[in-house]
C-alpha cells in the first residue's frame, strides 16, 4: 500500500488519534452499494482487510483513511443507440419531428432504464493524516474523486481541509536547473515538461536528457519555463513535481522495495504496517523540504 501518487493539504484543527473518538464520526458515512437507480455511490470502507478492520487505521501519530466509489459504467455508444432508436421509432409512429428538449428527456429516461443493468466500477483513494503537522495526504490526483473525499471528510469531522498556498513553481524549478541547485536530499534527473508561460502550445518534453546541456538551457533562456520535473529524495524515491506541487509517477528504490519484501512471509497487516511506515517515512520528510520551497505567499 504504497502511495504512487501524492497530494498535499492542510487541516485547519487537529484529530484525536484516539480510534474510540473517530468512528462514530465516520460510520455515518460508510460505504453501502450503490442502489439500482443511481449512477455512483461512494462512502468510507477499512483501509485494511478483513472482516472486523476498523474504518481508520491507526499507527503513532498517523492515520489513514480509505473512500470507495462504486460507479456504473454506461458507454455512451449504448446510450446513444438506444437513443436513435427511439426517436426513429416516434418519427414512424407519429409522423413528427423530436427536438432537442424531448430529445434530452428521452436519453434521461433511456439511461435510467439501462442503469440497473449496468455493470459497475470500484475504485479507492486512501487519506494519510499527519496529526502533529495537521496535513492531509491523498493518493490521487483526480479532482473529482478528491474532492468527494474531502466533502465527506468535512462533514464527518467538521475541519476544513485545504490545499497549501504555493508560490510560482515554476520559476523555482526553473531557476534550480539554470543554477544546477537544488535543496539538500534532492536530485534534478533527466526528465522535464518545458512550456512557454505566454503560450502552452508552445512546450517540449524531455526524457534522458541532460536538463544542464547547452541545447536544454538555451530553451530555458528562450523564454521556456521548467513546468514539470523528474527529481529524486534522498535517493529513497523518484518522483515527478508539477506545478501544482503534486508528485507523481512515485517509484521506490530497490532498498525500500526490498524491505516490503522482506516482510512477505509475515501476515497481511504485518506487511501492511511495513509498507506504511516506509511510506511515511519516506513522504513525510519530502513534503516538509517541498513545502518550505514551495510554500507561502
């Protein structure tokens, strides 16, 4: 249960650890199939297997959550199928034309026919809290999904959950490559998104490529900015950080990788605590160094 992907919010008060003061809260919203005539549901499930796993897992002054999403899935091709055939059938039957209007209400009522008949989608994304730093660390970076996490997360315990204020990223990165710096444990690679801040059509992605290389600076000094970079953290993690400071395309190293196996003869939840506390330790650490370079006014 490692995290592949990494973003970073802020809490405005701090959580009990306590598992006796957290699940009350977040049984209200727990997981329950989606019903035949909706198109998604989502709600809390135990972020560890088993049947009598608690919807929070625990571990020092961590905590970790877990929303599942169960989503049908209709392809549009159907709908639309359905949809002409219907409105071919009107046309003969009453020798009239359909507009867009009634055209909408039919796909309404077509998609409500099929939707019980649909197959159906799981998906997870996981919510690490830092209770001491009141941080919030999702394992997803799609908004929607997110963002759901975050609405039920506010109505389970009443706490805003915010992204951090970033500073202009990109003339950062950009200003680490021109001067060959960067922040101690971190490592500039060979991979970058170059764009030109006036224009995003004009942009150059480079893959094994030395980012100090006359041809790459001269980009640099034509106007292109550093939007995207592949960097490494104390040689634990590669990485790649956006402007938006998520981290994405997380690989761990062959020594961190070891270790989780090394645990492989133990129990689930044994190898389960492994792989968290190599997690945290590894992601905790990286997102103070991120947020003292990249956050603030």
């Amino acid at each position: 249960m490692l995290f592949k992907q990494a973003q970073l919010f802020s809490l405005n008060k701090a959580l009990p650890v306590q598992l006796s003061s957290l699940l009350p809260k977040l049984e209200p919203l727990t997981f329950r199939d989606c019903p035949p005539s909706f198109s998604s549901s989502h709600g809390w499930v135990a972020p560890t297997k088993g049947n009598d796993a608690p919807l929070v897992y625990s571990m020092g002054h961590y905590l970790l959550f877990c929303i599942q999403f169960e989503e049908k899935v209709l392809p549009a091709g159907v709908i639309k199928k359905e949809l002409e055939n219907k409105i071919s059938e009107l046309q003969q039957k009453e020798d009239r034309k359909i507009y867009s209007k009634e055209k909408k209400t039919l796909r309404d009522e077509i998609t409500m026919t099929l939707l019980p008949k649909a197959f159906t989608q799981i998906s997870q994304i996981y919510a690490c809290v830092d209770t001491k730093r009141q941080w919030l660390i999702t394992n997803s970076l799609q908004a929607d999904k997110v963002k759901s996490l975050i609405s039920a997360f506010k109505k389970c315990f009443d706490a805003d959950v915010t992204p951090l204020k970033i500073k202009k990223i990109p003339y950062i990165l950009t200003q680490w490559v021109k001067q060959n710096e960067s922040p101690e444990g971190i490592e500039i690679l060979d991979q970058c998104l170059l764009q030109d801040p006036n224009s995003v059509k004009r942009s150059i992605r480079a893959t094994s490529q030395s980012l100090l290389s006359p041809p790459m600076l001269n980009l640099i000094d034509s106007g292109l900015e550093v939007k995207q970079l592949l960097l490494s953290w104390q040689d634990a993690i590669k990485f790649t950080i956006t402007e938006q400071m998520h981290v994405k395309n997380i690989r761990y190293q062959d020594e961190l990788i070891n270790d989780v196996e090394e645990a492989a003869s133990e129990s689930a939840l044994d190898r389960f605590n492994t792989d968290f506390i190599l997690m945290v330790k590894t992601l905790d650490p990286l997102f103070a160094t991120l947020t003292e370079n990249f956050a603030g006014e």
